[in-house]
C-alpha cells in the first residue's frame, strides 16, 4: 500500500507497520476501508484491532471503487449495519455492470 500526502509525496506502508499503529491506538476503530488494490492482505493483518476491514482483492478500477463507496456510505448514513452495507454497495456496482468480485468483507 502507498500513501501520498498533498505534495505528493509518497510512502509504502506494509501491513505490519499499519497492523502496529492499530494496535497502539486508544479508542475502539470499528471498520476500515482500504478501496485500493490488492489491500485484502492489509486489512487481514488489521482484524485484531478492528470489527470490520474492507479490502479488494485484486485490481479495482476507478469507476468501481467510486460506485463502491458510494453505495457503501450511502447505506450507512441511513442507518443500516455494516454487513447490510456492504451488501448494498455490492449492489451499488452490480447495477453498473462493474463487477462484485474485488471488494471482500472481513470480519473480526
């Protein structure tokens, strides 16, 4: 995973540096999402700390990935659980033809 900051600078991060920050911090993280490729390994090193990780595991277009959090963020502000989000995010890029196979939910 490679993170840039807004000038552009970037930094890999591996999941076992990701896995130790979560690890030390104070409050109660309950889902992340990594809309990246390939982040499936990132957000398994990272259940112990979290309820719910997000991942894909594999290439994730643009287009998907939007779609993806749209739906997702969407189904959350109204109120629905984490597990019935996700299910309608999938929906979300289902509709558009884009494909269901890459996001993957992770549970603790």
């Amino acid at each position: 995973m490679v993170l840039s900051d807004d000038r552009n600078y970037s930094q890999t991060v591996s999941a076992e540096a990701l896995s130790r920050l979560f690890a030390n911090l104070p409050s109660k993280v309950k889902c992340i999402i990594f809309n990246a490729c390939h982040s499936e390994e990132h957000g398994r090193a990272l259940l112990p700390y979290v309820d719910y990780v997000i991942g894909m595991n594999a290439v994730v277009n643009d287009a998907t990935a939007i779609k993806f959090a749209e739906g997702f963020y969407t189904a959350l502000f109204e109120g629905m659980e984490i597990e019935t989000a996700f299910q309608m995010a999938l929906f979300s890029v289902q509709a558009y033809n884009l494909g269901v196979n890459v996001p993957v939910l992770l549970k603790k």
